[in-house]
C-alpha cells in the first residue's frame, strides 16, 4: 500500500475513534442558576428535570450545575444567548421592557395554582406569542409562573390602602413594581436573593412574594404578617432557556428528547414545584407565628380598581403590535379552566 494511502486510512481510522470517544463521553451542558443551590428551582424543578434528561438520553447528554452563578440574575438572558452558559432560567421581572408580551400571565388576580397557571401561559405564549420571537437567540424550552403573589411585611396588619402608606417594599419588577406603584408603597427593586439582607438592614419593611419565599430566602423571622388576594396581588412568569450553539451540538435524537420533556411538560412540573414549596412556606409561617390574613372585601376592591388598568394597557400595547390582545387574554383564561381539570 502506498505511503499516502496508508496516511488517508490511518486519518481516518483516528479520526472515527475520537469520534466515537466524543459520542461515547457523550455532551456535558453547563447550566447557571442565580438561586443557592438549596431553593427548591435548583433543587427539585431543575435537578429532576436535568436528571430525566440523562435518564431518557442514556446519558450521552450530562448537566454540570455551577457552582457558581456566571452574571448576576438580571444577565442570565444575555448570558445564555452568548454562550456563557449552556441553561439558565430567567424572571421576566428583571427586565420586563424586553419581554411585555409575557405581562398577559401576571396580571393581579390572575390565578391561585402555580401548576394550573404554569401550563396555561406556556400554552398560551406557545400558541399566541411565541412567533414575536421575544426571546430570539436562544431556544426556549419553557415558560412558567410562580404562585400567587402575598404582600410581606414587619410593620403592621394591611387592612385597606392607607396601611400601605409609608412602606418600602422589595419587589423584583415587572408587574410586581407596577401593582406596588399603583397600590402606594415605595418600591425598591433588587433580585430576590437580597431580599434577606435588605430586610435585615432595615432597608426595607416587606417584600412582594409567593408563598415559598419566606423559606427559600430565609424571612419566616423578619416577617411578622402576610396579606393574601383571591388569584395573587401579581405573579412573575420565568423562562427556561437553552444556547443555540449547545443545542446544536446533541444528536437530532437527543435535540427530540430534551423538546419532549420540555414545553407542557416542564411548565406543569415547574408549577407543581412552586405549589409544593408553597405549602412548605405556609408551614414554616405558622411556627414563625407569622399573622396570616386574607385580603379583606373593602382592601380587595381598592387594589382592582388601582390595577384594572394594567389589563387595557397590555391589550393596547399588543394590539399595537399586530396581535388580538383580546384573544390572547381569553385563549388563556380558557386554558386555565382546561389545566384544572
């Protein structure tokens, strides 16, 4: 055989066995969380979702969970598009001109199952919206909503509007920012994760947060009462997103088996997290004594009508942009009857 045949068969013969070594190792995917590690997204929504992943692609796709956060939470989006990270998920909240389209699912009054309003807005948003191309750059895999928002605070029991006056409330953005505007308190908007040291430095008298919070952010103690409205003051929808680059790097047979479990499928066990953790919250606020109220008749009216608009302004907004605002809302409220039964 010839020197130069000899060289093609041997190049070739390395370069099938360092292929195979690569498909044999398998694609590691790295994925960045701006919540510890112990909050339950971390923990159970992301960890299980991840380890189903494995599971289904006999491991040939891996997870590796950094051990640190590459950016703060507001510059998870940007960091998976430009590749920084592989996975992250996002709040919607932090940059809420980026994404307004998504404010259809976080109206106040909007729903009190993160499970059944998880799935409703993934449907929706997939069906209705998705085509805007909000999140362009990367691969969206899921949208999903947090439980119903709970008015936090160290001062005093909220029985109308004027017990609102006065207090700085911690609130990430978005809807959150624009219902406490409207309501009287004066906000300040942080990241969840500092919540506990502003609240422990006096910097402000409560937070705007669901159910888990008091525990995933350790505030049971510093908080001393909780105001609940039928349907959530407000909500905060989250997007689970993958790096164009990385995703192209699976199998078409793998790229297949991470959209199966995503989408529907994810938004239900993202909400099912969120109801557990809840109830954990619930539970951890009774020992801390903390005064648990339901909004009363008089508190709840004054809040729609203070909110009520947030609902026009979206469906104009919308509407402006070439999509039935309208039918975006009912299509939703339709698919939060169906994700309950």
């Amino acid at each position: 055989m010839k020197a130069s045949r000899l060289i093609a068969v041997g190049a070739a013969l390395a370069a099938s066995l360092v292929s195979g070594a690569v498909r044999a190792q398998g694609t590691e995917l790295k994925v960045s969380m701006w919540v510890p590690p112990s909050h339950f997204l971390v923990r159970d929504f992301m960890h299980g979702w991840a380890a189903d992943v494995e599971k289904a692609t006999n491991k040939r796709v891996r997870f590796q969970f950094l051990p640190k956060m590459v950016t703060n939470p507001i510059g998870h989006f940007d960091a998976v598009k430009e590749g920084l990270a592989d996975l992250v998920f996002i709040s919607h909240s932090y940059t809420p001109a980026r994404f307004p389209l998504t404010r259809f699912a976080v109206l106040p009054f909007g729903g009190n199952d993160a499970e059944i309003s998880s799935v409703a807005v993934w449907r929706t948003y997939e069906k209705y919206l998705a085509k805007a191309k909000e999140h362009e750059g990367t691969i969206l895999l899921a949208i999903y909503n947090h439980g119903p928002g709970i008015i936090f605070n160290s001062k005093r029991p909220i029985n109308s509007l004027a017990d609102l006056a006065g207090l700085k409330i911690r609130v990430g953005g978005g809807m959150a920012a624009d219902v406490g505007a409207a309501i009287g308190v004066t906000t300040v908007m942080r990241p969840a994760p500092e919540s506990y040291e502003l609240m422990a430095q006096g910097v402000v008298d409560g937070v705007f947060f669901p159910a888990e919070s008091p525990v995933s952010f350790k505030l049971e103690k510093l908080i001393k009462y909780a105001t609940e409205f039928p349907g959530g003051l407000y909500s905060d929808s989250h997007a689970v997103l993958m790096n164009p680059a990385a995703f192209n790097r699976l199998s078409k047979d793998d790229q297949a088996i991470i959209m199966k479990l995503s989408g529907d499928s994810m938004a239900r066990r993202a909400g099912k997290a969120w109801n557990a953790a809840g109830e954990i919250g619930y539970k951890a606020m009774r020992e801390a004594k903390v005064q648990i109220a339901k909004a009363n008749p008089k508190l709840v009216k004054e809040v729609r009508e203070k909110t009520e608009k947030f609902e026009s302004e979206w469906i104009a907004d919308v509407n402006a942009r070439g999509i039935d605002g309208e039918a975006v809302l009912k299509a939703f409220r339709e698919e939060l009857k169906r994700a309950g039964k």
